[in-house]
C-alpha cells in the first residue's frame, strides 16, 4: 500500500472532479438531445392528421394536439408493442421509429387547441 503525497492527492481529486463533471454534461446533454424534431414531426404528421383534427376538436377521434409529449411517446409505445388494442393505430404506430414518434411528439405537443 503506497501513500499519496499531498500533491498527489490533489492532483488525484482534481482528476475525479472533472471526470465527474464531464459524466454531469454527457447525462445533461444526452437529456436534450432526447427531446424529439418539431420539424420532422411537422412533416411525419399528414398521417396523423388525415383523422385525428388539428384543431384539437373531438369529433369521434381523441385529439392530439397539445399533448404532453411524454404521454404522447408512451402510447404510441404502447400501440407498437399491441398493449393497447386498435388495429389502425397499432399499424400506424409500428410504422414509425423512436425518433420519428418524438419528432411527432415534440411537434403535436408545441401545438395549442384552437377550439
């Protein structure tokens, strides 16, 4: 067992603190770039829109405008996966990657009902 000089021991906790500060930025900015692209969202959306009303009106189909994009990315998860049962949604939601249901996500979620 050897014993650190003070200025190795320093030295040695400098070393920790910055290694612990660059793990605090890749956790930081590994949590902003989570959040989905409103403008593919925009562009993925015309789907989506053919049913569920921009306006965020209910007419039959529950809206999505507004939405927490959260909620919005776990339902969608949970149509991929068949947890929830409708054979269109399931379909259209299988269809879509990760990234292209948070872009969607983002993109319906920056939107406010008009009614």
């Amino acid at each position: 067992m050897s014993v650190l000089s003070e200025t190795e021991a320093v030295a040695r906790a400098g070393h920790v603190a910055t290694l612990a500060a660059l793990l605090g930025l890749i956790a930081f900015s590994g949590g902003a770039t989570a959040a989905g692209d409103r403008a593919l969202g925009e562009y993925l959306s015309s789907e989506c829109v053919t049913c569920h009303q921009l306006s965020g009106r209910y007419q039959g189909i529950p809206p999505i405008v507004g939405w927490p994009e959260k909620s919005f990315v776990e339902i969608m998860d949970e149509y991929r996966s068949k947890r929830r049962s409708n054979p269109v949604m399931q379909t259209i939601a299988g269809k879509f990657s990760g990234d292209e249901i948070a872009a969607l996500a983002a993109y319906f979620g920056s939107l406010k009902p008009k009614n």
